[in-house]
C-alpha cells in the first residue's frame, strides 16, 4: 500500500474520480486484515474497526463531496470513546466497551472521515515515551532504535508511515507534540476547551486537550474547523470567546510586517543535546529565511510553570482520577504509571491553593512577553532517546522530555509542532510554536510559512497555507 496522500490531495483524487473511498479501504483492509497479519498489525494500533465494517462504511461515502473529509481515513488514541469499540487506556484490565463516541470524534464521523481503530498509548496518558504499555512499545518511524515519543505513541506512529491522513491525540503535558517531533510530522494542540474532551478518559481533567496529528499544517487546519464546535455539556469549553477562528479568517489573525519570534535565554538551553543544538541551529535558520525578528526571553518563569505539573498539585488531579485503578491493580497495571501517579496522594490543598496562585502570577508575567512578539519559537523536545536509554532511567528521561511542553496548559497556551530534521541521518528535530489562547490562527498561518519552500522575501500573509 502507497502512504495515504494528505487530505487535499485524496479528495482531488476523489473528485477526479481517479480514486474512490472504496479503494481506500480496500488498500487500508489489504495492509491491516491481509493473510498472515498479527492483530493488530504494530505496535501502533490496539484494535481496529472489523474490515467489513471498514468496506462498507467506505461504500456509503463515495461520492459525497457534500462532505468535507468523506472518504479520508484517521485514527483514534484510545483513551477517547467510540461507541461499540473497546477504550483501554493502555490497560487491558481497565477496558470497557464505549456506549458512545465522544464529540470530537462525533463530528469527524459526521464530516465523512473514516475510522480505521483505535492507536496504542503511553498508559493512562502518562508518559512522554511512548513505552509505558503492555501493548507493545512504539518506535520512531525515522529511526527504530529511539522511542516514539508519548503519550499519544501510535496516533504519530500510524500518520507518520502514512497509513492514515490524520489521528487524534491527547495532550495533557506535551503528548501531542513530542511524537510529532520524534517522528517528523505536525501536532496541534489546539486552545484548552476549544475540542471537546467528553468522552475522554481524563489524565489531568482541568488540562487535558485533544491533539490533531498530521503530516502538514494545511491538514490541521482542515481538521480544526471541523472538529472546533463548542460543546455545550462539556464543563471544561471556552465561554469566554477565546475560540480558534474558522481557516476563512486566516487573513484577519495572520500578522503583518515583520515577523516576531520569542526564543529561550541561553539558560533555556541549557538541556538541548548535542544534536538537539544542531537542530536548534538549524531552526534559527529557517526563521532567519523568514524574515523572523528573535528576541530572547527568560525561560526560568515558563520552567517554574512546567515543575508544577509533575511536582505539584496537579498530579493530585490525575491521582484523583485514577485512585480507583490503582487501589483496583488490574490486569496490565504499568508500574511506573502507578509509581508517578500514586505521588499525587501526599499533595495538600494548601499545596494546591499555593501552587494556583503562583501560575496565576506567572501566566500574568507572561502576558507582556506575549504582547511583544507574534509567537513563542522553542524546542520541542531537548533530546530524542532510545528504547535502551528510557528503560535505564524511565522517570527520569521522561521528566527531561518535558521541559519545553510541560507549561503550556498551565499558562493556557496553544501550540504547534512542527519539524526541523527528518529524513536525515541525524536524529529527527522539530521546534514548537506557541501563542496565547486563542491565537490558533496565528499559528497555523506561521507554520505554514515555516513549511513552505524557502523563499527569497521576508515572510508576509502571502506564505499561508488556504488549505
């Protein structure tokens, strides 16, 4: 099977009738369900939906160009409900069978998107590896002998070999963007509450995000503007009118004039590798082509921010959803997943009252950073490891990975990754974009730019993709 085309280019196909919905599948049941395939077929996938299903789901799409994603296949992180197919969290002994599909999944259905299964996970959402599963851990798809980065593993996995258009993630602390580094690939993490994450499994409730995996950025943005409707009966939604706006208003978000990059002090980088240093060189390089004006900024507030997610009262937010589990030890049970949470029992609410203030005060801090440049530019992940070296020191490498994602819901920040490195022999790179809630068009504009071919002229509007 050839890797599935972006989302723009299968529909040209389908509208050329150069290809059908049926052909997709047929192909998607060929690499999935052939004769001799393991099921499932990788590490990447858990379950998949029946073949048969698949086969006439597709039948019931062709031709439906009222419908803006028929026919385009993705996949489903499986801490988020299907209704009729199995959630595990990534633990086979919490499993249940979903009564009904969560909205942001809802909704890609009724676009015309096609459900191919449900994707592997760091347990419970916990990781930033990708290992943390008795499902089997990923790889990079760049280079199999380092992780894949978590906890969103085979959502990043299934887009990056090309077996799907686009898959949903979560992100509650960098899982959306670190496999999209790991792998070469976009991740999206949208404004908090602009997804629904009802029917979700939480992780930390107040922050979790649904992430959107793809292989540009024109692609997200597709899968935003359909996925991006408020939900009503979700307690967590935007009500305050910082909605992502719809991919017509890109004009009206893109920035004019000079572009303006906030990038870490010196101090921020200090945990960058050696090839992560190179790829961060790299990086400055590219936004140089664009015209971009780089400021340094202090990094040691958005460090503060990014301790307080696993140091602090927010872990007693996921040990609050997950006591249950870990007093229940079902079958499967990561130990490590058990050890991290399990911290959150000793937290206060003293603690939690103390640490609400002090991220207050930093979000504050921030904003007049914010004011001065059109976007945040840093690494997304300071180095890239291998299975060997996350099984050696698994809490410890995971805490290192998450030192440029880990404050971003905290200081309610949107965020794109996008890559650097890829398809080299050095070890894949990407840096992430970020801006303040509500500026997801900003981003979206910006990294399309930063994905075009270079161009002579500063970057301007004229670089954004209108896909």
């Amino acid at each position: 099977m050839s890797p599935a085309p972006g989302i723009a280019a299968l529909l040209g196909r389908y509208a050329r009738g150069a290809l059908t919905p049926a052909d997709t599948a047929q192909e998607l049941v060929a690499r999935l369900h052939g004769p001799g395939s393991p099921s499932p077929p990788s590490p990447a996938w858990i379950s998949l939906v029946d073949a048969g299903a698949l086969l006439q789901r597709a039948e019931e799409l062709c031709g439906r160009r009222d419908l803006p994603l028929a026919g385009v296949p993705f996949a489903v992180k499986d801490n988020i409900d299907v209704a009729g197919l199995v959630t595990t969290a990534g633990c086979p002994g919490f499993a249940y069978t979903a009564t009904r599909t969560a909205p942001v999944v809802t909704l890609l259905l009724e676009a015309g998107a096609l459900l191919v299964g449900k994707t592997n996970l760091d347990q419970f959402a916990t990781g930033l590896v990708g290992t943390r599963t008795p499902y089997g851990a990923c790889a990079s798809v760049v280079d199999p002998r380092y992780v894949s980065g978590g906890s969103s593993s085979g959502s990043a996995v299934v887009v990056a070999d090309g077996t799907v258009c686009f898959a949903l993630g979560t992100d509650t602390a960098g899982s959306g963007r670190v496999p999209a580094a790991f792998n070469g690939i976009v991740g999206l993490k949208p404004t908090r509450g602009v997804l629904s994450t009802r029917g979700v499994v939480p992780a930390s409730r107040s922050l979790d995000c649904i992430s959107i995996f793809t292989r540009d950025v024109g692609d997200a943005a597709r899968v935003l503007a359909v996925c991006a409707a408020r939900d009503a009966a979700d307690p967590y939604a935007r009500t305050d009118g910082r909605d992502a706006q719809a991919p017509a208003t890109w004009d009206a978000a893109c920035p004019t004039g000079t572009l303006r990059l906030g990038v870490p002090d010196t101090d921020g980088l200090a945990a960058l590798d050696r090839d992560a240093r190179a790829g961060w060189a790299q990086a400055r390089r590219r936004a140089e082509e664009l015209g971009a004006h780089v400021t340094a900024i202090p990094f040691a507030p958005l460090a503060e921010a990014a301790a307080l997610l696993y140091d602090g009262p927010w872990l007693a937010e996921r040990y609050a959803g997950l006591a249950g589990v870990l007093a229940a030890e079902p079958d499967g049970l990561d130990p490590v997943v058990a050890q991290v949470v399990a911290r959150g029992a000793s937290v206060s609410a003293a603690d939690a009252f103390a640490a609400m203030h002090r991220v207050a005060e930093l979000r504050l801090g921030l904003r007049s950073v914010l004011d001065g440049v059109h976007a945040l530019m840093l690494p997304t992940a300071p180095t890239i490891p291998t299975h060997d070296q996350v099984a050696a020191a698994p809490v410890a490498i995971n805490r290192r990975l998450g030192t440029y994602t880990n404050f971003v819901n905290l200081l309610d920040l949107c965020a794109i990754a996008v890559p650097v490195v890829r398809g080299t022999r050095a070890p894949p790179f990407g840096v992430t974009l970020m801006a303040a809630a509500g500026d997801d068009q900003t981003l979206l504009a910006i990294a399309s730019a930063w994905m075009a071919p270079v161009r002579s002229e500063p970057w301007s509007c004229s670089h954004r993709s209108t896909a």
